[in-house]
C-alpha cells in the first residue's frame, strides 16, 4: 500500500497536475477566443471517451472531463464533429436549417459562417495560450524566486575535444551561440546538446576583445538521472563550480516578463531546430517520447524537488518550482506540436483557412476528409512510435520478461 501511495505522490498526481493545466490552458485559449468573437459554443471538453463528469452552464454550454486526460477539444454550434470544415454544398445546407430554424440574424453565432479571420484567430489562440502560459509561469517564478546563475566563464577545455580543436582557452567567456544571448553556463548546454555535427558559430570575451570560434559539438552519450540514456551534442567545456562562482539574480516585474519572454522563446525556437534535424534525419527518434515518458520524467522531476527538503512545506515549494518548469517546457511543445501543419491539428485548419484565403473557397470536403486521414495516420504513428520508445526507455520489455521468465 505504501507502494502505492508513493507511485501516485509521485507520479500520477503531478502527471495528471501538469498535463491537465496545459490542456485546459489550451482549450481555454479557443474557448475564449471563441467567446470574444461571440461564437456559439456546444461543448467544453477536458479528455476524451465517455464522460466521469459533466455539467451545462447559463449559456447552455456542456462542460465534461473525459476518462483519458490526453487532450479535449471545444465543440462549437453546428459541428458534426470536433474536426469538421465544411465545404460549399455543406455551408448552403447549414445556413438554409439555421435561417429556417433561428432566422437570418442567428448566422453570425455560428463558428463556420464567421469571418475567416475570426475562425483563424481562434484556431491560433489555442497554441498562443500555451506560449502565454509558458511566458507566465517563468516570469511567476523569476519575480517570487529569482534564479541562481553559474556564469558562462570556462574553467577547464577537455583535451581533443570538440572545444580544443576549435581553439577555447581557460577564462573565455561565452557571450553568444549559434546566434542566441548566453547568461548561463546552462544557456550553453541547451544549445550545444541539439547540435551534434553541426560547426556552430561561438562569440568568445577573451582578455577585454571579442573573437568569433567555430566548433562542431561531438556526440556523446549522457545518463541522466531525470531523462535516462541520450546522445546529446558535447563540445568539453566545463565552468568554475565554486560556490562563489554562483550568482542569485533578482528581478522586478518587467525584468522578469522579459527574462520569461526570451526563456519561453529559447524554448520554443530550441524544439524548432531539434524537429528539424530530426525531419532531415540528422537526429534519430529514439529520443522522441510519448504519454508514458512524460509521466516518467514528470515523476522524477517531482521526486528530485522533495530531495533535502526539512519540512512538508519546503517539499511540496521543491516539487512546486519543479513542476512548473516542467509544466512550461510542456506548454511550449504543445503549442508548437499544434501549428504543424497537419489536418487535425489547430495548424491543419490554419492550412485549409489559408487555402480558402487565396482561393475565395472552401476545400472541398472529400479533400479535407482525406487530409484528415492522413493527419489523423500521422498523429497516431507518431504517438505509438513515441510510446514504443517509451517502454523500451523504461525496459518495460525486460521487466516482462522476467515476469514470465
């Protein structure tokens, strides 16, 4: 039973925390958007099959929480189905029912007869409410806490390195990456770790003047204690660890929005890059994870914020801070994941609105169901492709095959 108890602390509550706020976070996004446009609204849904709880508001619209907290959607008046975009033949149907029905007033409530730039707006607020979301936490965080900083300085070049055969010295001072702003030794890792094989371009302070060294990080394999095993680009650099080496940064409130603002962007434009190359086969799937790796990650981050801590109160701070930077890198991903241009996805519609644009028209709805199709191929193979990885990550396999062994 005490198993059990620590496995849901640990593991499924803080999952089932972070990926419902982000959800609902980006639901909300549409829901809202939908209401400032005053869009009729049928349905909000948290999750998906059949439903553990529901109720229906003043404006008649049903909230639900599905059994399988994996998404949810907004379903607005005259959807046949949450993916729906009707073609000419459809939108003359629907409007001779609704003006039958309500009269002709009644038309400029309903999603599919609205302005083209009001559908596309509220197809987009989904993903920019979890960039808002991302953008808020960091600047929350950044203005209660600050953040403990380990300057950018080098202390040490491992010898044939990537780092040595570019030419860094002991006291350089990294001031830029790859084009991106460096004030911390951990802004360096993060650009460094997703650009194995590629010459990268490093703006160095060395003795008062700056230089311009270019260094191709080398693969290596890294066993951390939060993601486990994964080859990441390593360039041999390690910085000063000295205590006095660490600076605590504090912030008022527009340092810290702007800190969230660049922290959220380095983020996003990081996860840009890493599907590129992963897109052009530079980088292989293994690191790609699904619903169970998240919940891996998520646990271990929330067991590493109770790690030290004295008190109920400073474990619960520890699994607090942690989570909410998981929770926006979460975000981030999420939101960008739905401006892909896949049928099904918020950028899919974006697609198909940017065809109606040009083309004073509608998609036809054989096409549109076709794309759908696709998308919907594309989205599930992505996500068994990244589940397969994840209980091959957490040796699922091998734990079976003891079992049965």
């Amino acid at each position: 039973m005490t198993g059990f108890l620590q496995t849901a602390l640990f593991y499924i509550i803080p999952y089932a925390i972070v990926l419902g706020v982000v959800v609902t976070v980006h639901e909300l996004g549409h829901f809202l958007a939908a209401k400032a446009l005053g869009t009729k609204i049928d349905q909000f849904s948290i999750g998906f099959g059949s439903a553990i709880a529901r109720w229906t508001d003043r404006a008649g619209v049903e909230w639900r929480i599905g059994w399988a907290p994996l998404g949810g959607y907004v379903r607005f008046a005259g959807d046949d189905n949450v993916a729906s975009v009707p073609d000419l033949d459809d939108l003359a149907a629907m409007r001779r029912d609704l003006v039958t029905r309500e009269g002709e007033g009644a038309l400029n409530r309903y999603y599919h007869f609205k302005p083209l730039w009001h559908r596309a707006t509220i197809a987009a607020a989904g993903p920019m409410a979890n960039f808002a979301l991302a953008i808020l936490l960091m600047s929350g965080l950044l203005l209660a806490l600050g953040e403990v900083v380990l300057p950018p300085r080098i202390a040490t070049v491992a010898p044939g390195s990537a780092a040595a055969a570019a030419g860094f010295r002991p006291g350089d001072v990294i001031l830029r990456a790859a084009g991106h702003k460096i004030d911390s030794f951990d802004d360096l890792t993060q650009i460094v770790r997703v650009r194995a094989e590629v010459p990268t371009p490093f703006v160095v302070n060395r003795g008062g003047g700056e230089i311009t060294l270019i260094a191709t990080p080398a693969w290596a394999t890294e066993n951390d204690p939060i993601t486990g095993v994964q080859r990441i680009g390593r360039l041999g650099l390690a910085p000063s660890q000295d205590v006095s080496d660490f600076i605590h940064v504090r912030y008022g409130p527009v340092g810290a929005l702007v800190h969230g603002v660049e922290r959220t962007w380095s983020m996003l434009s990081t996860t840009v890059y890493y599907l590129g190359r992963l897109v052009t086969g530079h980088v292989n799937f293994d690191g790609l994870s699904g619903p169970l790796g998240i919940a891996a990650v998520t646990g271990k981050v929330a067991q590493a914020g109770a790690v030290g801590a004295h008190s109920a109160g400073g474990m619960m701070l520890g699994v607090g801070i942690n989570l909410i930077q998981v929770m926006c890198m979460i975000s981030v991903s999420l939101g960008f994941m739905n401006l892909l241009p896949i049928p099904m996805l918020d950028g899919g519609h974006l697609l198909f609105y940017a065809y109606e644009a040009v083309a004073r028209r509608p998609l036809a709805a054989k096409v549109q169901a076709a794309g759908y199709r696709v998308g919907l191929a594309l989205v599930l193979g992505l996500m068994l492709f990244a589940t397969w990885n994840d209980l091959q990550r957490l040796h699922v396999f091998n734990f079976i095959g003891r079992l049965i062994s």
